[in-house]
C-alpha cells in the first residue's frame, strides 16, 4: 500500500505538475508558431523573467500573501502577468517587427529569437545575479498531506500548496483560452490566421492586431508558468532555460500550432518523463515474497537515471518527427 | 464605371506577367476574364484588388483612384476577393468562416449570414462543421459566401467552378446570376469559357498578358476566332 501512495506521489502528482508546466509553456510556443511561423526560442526565457519579475513584486510587498491566506508569488502574479505580456510586445515591436516589416523568411525570425534568448539570460543574470532565491523566506510554504484510509498505509499523499495552485491555475488558463479561441471575434480571427494567414489579410483582418494578442497571451502564458514553477522550485536564472526541449517536444507532439495538441503532448512528455525515472522495484518489491528465490529485485529499477531524464523529451521528439511529424493534432509540418 | 483598371503593367520581380491589359464592369454586370493557363488572369484580378505592385496603370473605384490603397483597405471600400487556392479556413467551422468574412462589420450581421444560408441552402446544414471537410462545391460556396460577408460593391472570383461536378458548376453560376442581380458587379476569371461567357455581360479574352478581345459574352461566343482558338471549337 505504501508502496502505491509513493507511485501517486512520484508519478501521479509529479506528471501533472510537470506536465502543466509543459503544457503552459507548449501553448505559448504552438500559438506564436501558428500566428508568426516560427519557433520561439526564447519563450522558455521569457518564462524565467515572468518569475523574475513576480519575485521583485513579492519582494515589494511582503505580506501581500498573507492577508489573503496565499503565498505572495501567488498574489502577485497578476502584476507579473501585466508586465511579461507588455514586455512580450516590446520585444515584439523591437526585434520581431523590423523583421516582419521587411519580408523575411521565418527562419531569420527563428535566428532573432535565440539573440533574444541570449539577451535574457545576461539580462536575469545582470540585475539578479545567479544564485537561487526562494518566494518562501519569511513565508511557509503550506504542504498538505492527505491520510489514506487503509490499515496498511502509513505514509500520505503529499501535495503542497504552490502544486495545488498551480494545476488549478492551468485548468484556469486552458478554460479561459479555449473560451477565447472559440467565443471572441478576436480568437477567432487567430484561429483564421493560424490556419491561412493570405486569405485573413484578404478579409480585411488586421493582422497587426492579432500578432499583438498573440504576444500578450504568450507572454502571460510564460509569466504563469514560470512564476508557479518557480514557487514549486526555488528561482534560479536557468529556471526554464533546460525546459526549452521538453517544452518544444509537446508543443511537436501535439502538432504545432495546435493549442490543444500542446496540452495534450505538455501532459504526455510530463507523464513520460516521471514514468521514466520512477523506481519501479519499490512496485515490485512486495511482490518479492511470492517470487522464487532466485529472482532477485534490483534496489534501483528506473528506466532512465533521474540526472539524464532529458533523455526522455528528446527521445519523444525524434520518434514524433521520424514517424508523425505532424503530431497527434496534426499541425504544421516544420 | 464601378471598377475601371486602365493599362495594368505588373508581374511577380521579373519579367511583367501583364503588359498593359484594360478591364472595367460596372454595379451589377458580370465580367468574365477568360484565357489560356498562364495568360495572366489571376494576375490580373491580383492586380485589381492590390495584391500586386503595379508598375504601370491606374485601378479606380466608382471615380476613385485607389492604385495605392492596400488590399485590406479596399476591403473596406467594398471589394471582395476569391483566390483561386485554399480560399477557406479550413479548421473553423462554416458559420465561423462566414464570421471571419465579416471581420471589418462592426454591427449585428447575422442577418447577412441568413442570407447567406438562403443563398447557399447546403450551409445552413453544415454550420458547425468543419469547412475543411466539405466537398469541394461546398467548399467553394463557403469561399463566396465569406466573400460577400462585407456586402461588397465589387466580387472578384478566381476559377469559383475549378474541379467542380457539373451539377455544383451550375450551381455556383446561378447563384453568381443571383448576386449580380442584387447590384454587385462581379469580375470572374474561369476556366469553364463558354459557360460563364453565356452569363457575362462583357468578356475579356487575355493571352500573354494582353487584352486579345473584348466584347459582350454573346458576341465572343459567336466570334469565330475565339471560339476556334478559346472556346474549343
Ligand atoms: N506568385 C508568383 N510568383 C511568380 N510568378 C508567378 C506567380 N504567380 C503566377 N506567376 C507567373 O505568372 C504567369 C501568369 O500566371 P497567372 O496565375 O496569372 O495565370 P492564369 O492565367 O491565372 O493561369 P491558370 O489558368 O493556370 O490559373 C505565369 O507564367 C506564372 O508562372
Ligand atoms: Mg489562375
């Protein structure tokens, strides 16, 4: 029983976690490769500066949180949402738009994406130096534990209270995008432009327009997943940078430029992944008794060692690029 | 004159695709623009709604110069255009289609999608699927029906008949006749010659990228010439 409760801790509430993250971020990179046609390099970077930036907020007005009874990361995050998607189109307006103005082709726009990149790793690491920081100094973090009602489980169910907030949050999200797509005129139009950019222009959509809602959403996007990850973990300046692969494989998985394909494959490569590392003889081992002595369970049993579970996401986007490339949603070919 | 595109020199950076082809129609005749494969004519009616630099020529709109408007403006000004190719959104629903058709209204238009649906009985049914899986009449009749979202003065249509069954191609060129008669003039190019010059009030025969005949549709069908050389006999 024990046993079961450390698979739903280590694989059930860990998936999810990851996954959400993954999926946030797969949607930010899907929507902006739909709407520009490109590969945002820098969308996992934007989402260290969103924690950055929630951080100098909480770091503002300490005891924000706990007026409300929510760790301040949390409550400041509307704020830090305000300012990605504002900077996102900042960005935009300097590095993406000269670009777009003159015609190039994607690839050159791909190429302005990683100097961006780069410029917000100097930036963090300019103004915020590189050692971690944590939300949680003069804050306790809430951790939950649940009691399984069965005589042989001691051990809880363990989730703590930025875990919580943060699967709730990314429900939150996926609803409201998925009434915005579906329900706006706006999201609508960006839907159309996704799917043929030529005969958008030719109905009079404002295209401008709909790149400009585009960045906002990836920004804000960016800003919710990195600040709830960062509140998970502790903020370091290369917070997401080594989520750049994952995040890109659910976004492919999922067919890119597909919004729902990059929930789906943020869910698959999470899932994949703890399933990958997990320690499969701790299942086993209650088992040991009923096995002939011969047979001798491995105290580790993992298909991937946890410090190269990178493996995982790679592995997933080559299989998905050499058998599927469209993905499971059947998105663009890149 | 509703549209009236005088001397047109334009082409894609090399070589001019168009050297000098005239083309005018007026609220609610239908001009077909027909040809060989690769005479011009897409480029042509590109060229009337601005998709293409011109170097030479003027576009004018009920007296009004608009050369230099840029193609979503002259949305606005109440010209609608066809491509030839993927003329749709593919993965919006039908009535979401018609919606992006209508992206510059800013009042109730549902209405007009009525209409639309009176005009195009098989959308009605399909509203809410897919345009991307409709047949390919159904297709082309979401692709018009988008069009005339805007309610527009001028309706450029490339090949709307193109791989059509015979049954859909008349179809569509009845209901072209219904939105002519409603007051908008329609500039087609098709690839069905003598079907669509049966329903034109003037045809403009092009080849290498000039005017080779204009005429009123009857007459071209009863030319000879163009009958040996574009009519297929
Ligand atoms: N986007 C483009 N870039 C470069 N050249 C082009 C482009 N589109 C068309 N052309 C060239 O311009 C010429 C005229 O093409 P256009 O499409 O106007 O012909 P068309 O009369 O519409 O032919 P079809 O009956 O095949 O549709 C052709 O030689 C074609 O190769
Ligand atoms: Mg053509």
């Amino acid at each position: 029983m024990n046993e079961l409760i450390f698979f739903v801790n280590k694989v059930l509430i860990s998936g999810t976690i990851i996954g959400c993250i993954y999926a946030l971020g797969a949607i930010g990179v899907t929507l902006v490769f739909g709407i520009l046609r490109f590969a945002n390099f820098s969308h996992a970077d934007m989402m260290t500066v969103g924690a950055y930036i929630a951080f100098i907020f909480a770091s503002l007005m300490p005891g924000a949180g706990a007026l409300i009874g929510l760790p301040t990361g949390f409550v400041v995050l509307p704020l830090a949402i305000i300012c990605l998607a504002a900077f996102a189109i900042v960005v935009d307006r300097l590095f993406y738009r000269p670009l777009r103005e003159r015609k190039v082709r994607p690839v050159m726009l791909l190429v302005a994406s990683l100097g961006v990149t780069l410029m917000l790793h100097g930036l963090v690491r300019l103004f915020a130096g590189t050692s971690p920081r944590s939300f949680f100094q003069d804050e306790k973090k809430d951790v939950f534990r649940f009691d399984v009602p069965f005589e042989l489980a001691s051990r809880d169910i363990v989730i703590s209270e930025p875990q919580v907030l943060l699967i709730i949050t990314s429900i939150v999200c996926i609803f409201a995008l998925h009434w915005f797509l579906t329900h706006t005129k706006l999201g609508k139009a960006m839907r159309a432009m996704s799917d043929n950019a030529d005969l958008a222009l030719v109905s009079g959509i404002n295209t401008e327009k709909i790149v400009r809602a585009t960045w906002i959403i990836a920004g804000s996007l960016a800003a919710v997943a990195g600040t709830l990850l960062s509140l998970d973990v502790v903020l370091k300046p290369d917070l997401s940078f080594n989520l750049l692969l994952p995040i890109f494989a659910a976004a492919i998985v999922g067919g890119i430029g597909r919004p729902y394909g990059a929930i789906a494959g943020g869910l698959l490569v999470g899932f994949s992944e703890t399933l990958a590392i997990f320690n499969w003889s701790i299942l086993l081992r209650p088992s040991a008794e009923f096995l002939p002595e011969w047979i001798d369970i491995p105290a580790r049993m993992a298909f991937v060692p946890t410090e190269y579970k990178i493996i995982v996401p790679f592995v997933i986007l080559i299989a998905v690029l050499i058998w599927r490339p469209t993905g499971i949603f059947k998105g663009q070919v890149l | 004159m509703l549209i009236k595109a005088s001397n047109i020199v334009a082409g894609y950076g090399g070589e001019p695709v168009l050297n000098g082809i005239d083309l005018s129609i007026d609220s609610g005749q239908i001009g077909v623009i027909v040809g060989p494969n690769g005479a011009g004519k897409s480029t042509a009616l590109k060229s009337v709604f601005g998709l293409i630099q011109l170097t030479q020529g003027t576009v004018s709109l009920a007296g009004d110069d608009v050369t230099h408007v840029p193609p979503d403006q002259r949305v606005s000004l109440g010209i609608s255009y066809v491509p030839q190719e993927m003329n749709i959104f593919p993965s919006l629903t039908v009535r979401e289609n018609l919606e992006m058709g209508a992206f510059i209204r800013n009042d109730d238009f549902s209405s007009v999608i009525d209409n639309m649906y009176d005009l195009f009985p098989p959308l009605k049914q399909k509203a809410t699927a897919v345009a991307g899986q409709l047949s390919g009449g159904q297709r082309q009749m979401v692709a018009i029906a988008r069009a005339l979202m805007i309610g527009p003065r001028l309706l450029l249509l490339d090949e709307p008949t193109v791989g059509l069954s015979p049954a859909f191609v008349y179809e569509i060129i009845e209901r072209i006749k219904a939105i002519a008669a409603r007051g908008v003039g329609v500039l087609i190019v098709e690839q069905n010659a003598r079907r669509a010059l049966e329903i034109a009030d003037i045809g403009f025969v092009l080849a290498a990228g000039k005017n080779l005949y204009t005429d009123s549709g009857e007459n071209l069908l009863n030319d000879p010439e163009v009958a040996k050389s574009f009519l297929g006999g």
